[in-house]
C-alpha cells in the first residue's frame, strides 16, 4: 500500500471505527503480534530483515505491534541454517534442516506457541493478545502457504508454520492474516476492524452484556458500505 493509499484508508478506517464505536485511545490500542522480521528485525536465517511497509509503517496506527521471532525465541543464532517443513513417512511432519544442520524444532516451536497463549497457566503472557501478523511462507510463521517438502527436497504441499499452526489451534478465533493479505486497503481495513472486534468481545466476555453488545455491533456493522466487509466482520462477531 502506497503512502496516499495509507492516507485515504486511515481517513476511512478512522470513520468505520467511530460507526462501530471502536475507536482506541492511543494508550488503549488492541495488542497485535507480529513476526519480528516484518518490523525490520535482522532475525531471519540469513541475517536478514523483511521488513514491510503497511505492517511496520501503517497498522501502528491503530495497533499496538508486539514483535516475535519463534525461531529465536527457541535459542536458535543468528545467522543460522535454514530449516524446511519435511513430510514424515508415518504422515508426519519435521521442521529441520534437510543436511541435518539442524535438529527438529518442531516441539520447541509448539511449546513456545504454547506458553505464548496461557496454555501453560503459569505464563505472564496468558491470553494478552487481539491477533497476529505472519510471515508468509516461513516454516515457522508461515500460515497455510509454507511449502511442504519430501526428503528429495521436492514441493509435494503446503502447511502452515510450526509457530503458526500451533497458534492457529489455541487460538482458533483470533484474527491471524500473513503479510500478504493486506496488500490492499480494504484487507487492512478488515484486519484491523477484525482485531477491535476481537478485543471488544474478549473484554466483554460470555455473559448478558455481551449479548447485548452483539446486537448492537451486528446493527453497527450492517450500516458500513462493503459487502465483503460486513460478511467477514459478521463472521468475526459469530466466533
Ligand atoms: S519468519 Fe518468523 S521465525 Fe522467521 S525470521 Fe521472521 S519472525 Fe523469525
């Protein structure tokens, strides 16, 4: 998204949260993981960043961005091996390095996704967060696009990330979009209008408020122009 594109979709996304009642205060903006390399972070493989413009310079705006590298997280250096997601022959999967530079992180990867969501009741961090921003195709972060490989190292599918697909079980309902999802304004409008109501449903809880609440946020959202919006936003509110 080009800056004017920025420009025109703050200005809108600014009028569909006040239609919605959603609007944040700055000290009070909805709390977002993100995969730390998309901030800019020198954390991948080769030392590297992948640093996204709308991700690292746009949703700020809206959303408190809490940044993230599973990989390490788990005690992995950088720079370090790069490491696949290779298919098992009992139907399984292995994050590793295919020249066995490596060993598999897979169970690292889940326990830290894990401690991330309060599974373990001890966590600091239980349950802090109103949604996540991936990186695409990372066997880690990927969310649905990673490739799956054999032992050949041939294409023969693809998955989530080890981090991602662990988040995606806990967490089922979170809005979770990869960096490619918000190449256009509208996808950034509905990503973050998804996060508000995420958090708003996650304050209110499952009692008598919040039905009430639904019923106003579903009148609300039903008065905002775009079709696919409101589909997608609707969705979020059944979750
Ligand atoms: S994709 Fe995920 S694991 Fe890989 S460098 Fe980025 S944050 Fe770290």
């Amino acid at each position: 998204m080009s800056a004017h594109q920025g420009d025109a979709a703050s200005s809108r996304l600014d009028r569909w949260l006040d239609t919605l009642g959603l609007t944040s205060l700055n000290d009070d903006k909805p709390r977002v993981g993100v995969s730390a390399c998309l901030m800019g972070r020198l954390v991948r493989y080769n030392g590297e960043a992948k640093r996204h413009g709308t991700v690292a310079d746009v949703l700020p705006r809206w959303l408190h961005c809490i940044e993230y590298c599973p990989e390490v997280a788990i005690g992995l250096p950088v720079p370090r091996p790069p490491v696949d997601i290779i298919a098992t022959d009992d139907a399984g999967q292995q994050i590793r390095n295919r020249d066995g530079l490596v060993a598999d992180i897979t169970d690292a990867l889940h326990t830290y996704a894990d401690d991330l969501c309060g599974h373990d009741t001890h966590s600091r961090k239980a349950s802090q967060l109103d949604g996540m921003i991936l990186k695409a195709r990372s066997p880690s972060c990927g969310l649905g696009n990673t490739p799956l490989l054999d032992e050949a190292g041939q294409q023969i599918g693809v998955t989530d990330g080890g981090f991602a697909g662990r988040l995606k079980t806990r967490w089922p309902t979170m809005p979770m979009v990869h960096e490619e999802q918000l190449a256009r304004a509208v996808d950034v409008e509905a990503f973050v209008l998804s996060v508000c109501v995420y958090r708003q449903q996650r304050r209110w809880g499952n009692n008598g408020a919040n039905d009430a609440w639904n019923r106003e946020m579903r009148e609300r959202i039903m008065a905002l122009p775009l079709t696919t919006l409101r589909t997608r936003l609707l969705l979020q509110l059944e979750q």
